[in-house]
C-alpha cells in the first residue's frame, strides 16, 4: 500500500501558501515560538530590539546597562515563552519586562542617570516638543533638538520618563501605558502633562520653542 510522505507534499504547496514570518503578528510569531519555531523568536528579536534597547537607553542614559536590559528582557521572553497567552498584546507584554527591569536598576541606582548617547537614526521629535524650525536645510538643527529632549529627559522622575517615552516616542495607547507601568488612567495622564510642562520649560531655556509660551 502507497504511503504518502508529508514532506513532499508540502513541498510541491505553492510558496505562498502560508503568511511569512515578516508578515505575521507579533502575538502569532509568539504562538509559533511556543511550539517550537525559533525563526519566529528571530524575527521578533530584530522587529523589537532596537526599540527596546532605545527605550532602555532613554530611561538609563547608560548604554551598556541599556544593552544588558536588552539581551535580558529577550532572555525572559524565552524563559516565560508557554505562559504567554495570546490575548496578552506581546508589545505590552515585551515592555512591561524591559520597563521593570529598568526600573529595578533605578531603585538600585537613585542617582540621575547620564545624558544619554544621541542616535542619529532614532525617533523624531515627539508629539507636543517644539521641534524648532524644520527643513531640509536645518538637519543639525534637528540633531541639537533631539539632543536637547535628551538631556532635559533625564532630569525627569523615572515614573515621567516611562510614561512619556511610551506614550509620546512608542506612540502607545494611554491604556497601554497603564498597564505597563501598574498607573491608573489618571495617574498617566498627570505624569504626561507634568513631564510635557517639564520638558518645555527645560527645552526654552536652550532656547528651543520660546514661541510656543507656556
């Protein structure tokens, strides 16, 4: 009796015969990790890391801590692989272990962290920080921007700069970033309008945005 090999049949399947690993969801990568399919880790692992490792950055101002929460955050992301369930958002979940660990580093290390590295390729200026005068003309202005927010960013208290940093430059949901961070609604929108007032007070005495007023 003819057996029928599996393997060739799915070999002679059209190419396409099923969604690529660059085209599924982060929370079906997770799923397809769980049952064994390393590629799909490997796939989120350059979809997130430099994500992760710039929000680290901005919440330590230190790169080589922000390069151990990295490789940290993904190790954990192995470890705890078949507990995750999909109806849990794998971005909150990826950043509520970045943000706690962060966080714990903070509470070890009280003091103000070092004015972090400008990356040049890294997010623009976010949502309600004047940004100056924009250009194509005026790309070093742009760069003495970022380096700005940067420097007043880390003068922020930590529960500030993570509501911000996931709100304004992740672009997050504030019901996201609510529950990341453990806050109340209401709770995270204080934070954000204290750290918003912050950052503007701070960026006009470099002189940035004295247009905008208070």
């Amino acid at each position: 009796m003819m057996t029928l090999d599996a393997s060739a049949l799915h070999h002679d399947s059209p190419p396409c015969w099923r969604p690529g690993l660059t085209e599924r969801s982060d929370e079906q990568l997770m799923l397809a990790f769980q049952k064994g399919d390393t590629s799909a880790f490997e796939t989120l692992l350059s979809r997130h890391e430099k994500g992760v490792y710039g929000f680290a950055l901005r919440m330590l101002g230190d790169s080589m801590l922000a390069e151990e929460v990295a490789q940290e955050s993904f190790l954990r992301i192995i470890k705890s692989a078949s507990r995750y369930k999909a109806k849990a958002g794998f971005r909150n979940y990826l950043y509520r272990i970045v943000r706690n660990l962060c966080i714990d580093i903070l509470r070890k290390r009280p003091r103000e962290p070092r004015t972090p590295d400008l990356d040049p390729g890294s997010e623009g200026t976010p949502e309600g920080i004047p940004d100056g005068n924009p250009g194509p003309e005026n790309n070093m202005g742009a760069v003495q921007v970022r380096s700005a927010i940067h420097r007043a960013l880390v003068t922020l208290p930590a529960d500030q700069r993570e509501a911000f940093l996931l709100k304004e430059v992740k672009g997050m949901k504030l019901k996201d970033v609510a529950a990341i961070t453990g806050a109340n609604l209401n709770t995270v929108k204080s934070r954000l309008r204290y750290a918003l007032m912050h950052l503007r007070d701070r960026l006009s005495q470099e002189g940035i945005g004295k247009e905008m007023g208070s």
